[in-house]
C-alpha cells in the first residue's frame, strides 16, 4: 500500500521508492550495516554520498531538486535546525577554518 490516499506515520525501507513525502513520518532504513541501507537515496532518488545530493530534470538540463544530508554527529561543527525559525545551520564539508567558502569538493555552496 502506497501513502497516496491517506497519511501514514512509518514507511519501511521495502516501500520508499513507492510512497509519497509526509510531515512526522518515519523513513524506515535497510537491515545491512553499511550505506546500502540509508533512507535519502531510493526515496529521493538521489545519490548516497555526500551532503548536498542534487537530482537532475528528466531532460538532464536542469536541477530537478537538492536533498540536504547531514548526522548532526559533527561535534567541531555542528550542524543545527531551529524549529520555531526553520533556519537551519549547515557546515556541510567545509570544515577547515579559513577556507573559502565555495572551496568545497562537490561545490555545494556554489549550487545553493
């Protein structure tokens, strides 16, 4: 069953390439300890590496969406959501200080 007709509150990982978005609802991962089990890349269709994970149009010209990965593990740069504000701080892979800001491997920062 798809979440197409009413709002469910968990997905398992067998379902995420067939289900919709929901505000509160659990993305369940995979059973293997490695990255074949993370949640973004068959529900978004996007990669499984990297902070920002960008999907391209059908067409392959344009930028269809970017997905924004982060642990919140970073201790030395500790990535933060407020919830009130909805802002949400992100380091992303740029975490040497003094560098520019756009120095970063996948250009994340100039994609934003």
């Amino acid at each position: 069953m798809t979440a197409e007709k009413k709002k469910i509150n968990e997905v398992s990982f067998n379902q995420l390439e067939n289900t919709d978005l929901w505000i509160d609802c659990i993305y369940k991962g995979g059973l293997a300890k490695n990255i074949g089990s993370e949640v973004l890349s068959p529900l978004m269709r996007t990669g499984n590496s990297g902070g920002f994970r960008k999907v391209l149009s059908k067409n392959k010209k344009h930028i269809a969406y970017v997905v924004l990965f982060t642990s919140m593990e970073e201790l030395e740069w500790p990535d933060y959501l407020d919830e009130e504000t909805g802002i949400f701080r992100y380091y992303g892979d740029n975490r040497k200080p003094g560098q520019d800001i756009h120095n970063t491997k996948k250009n994340g920062n100039l994609l934003l």
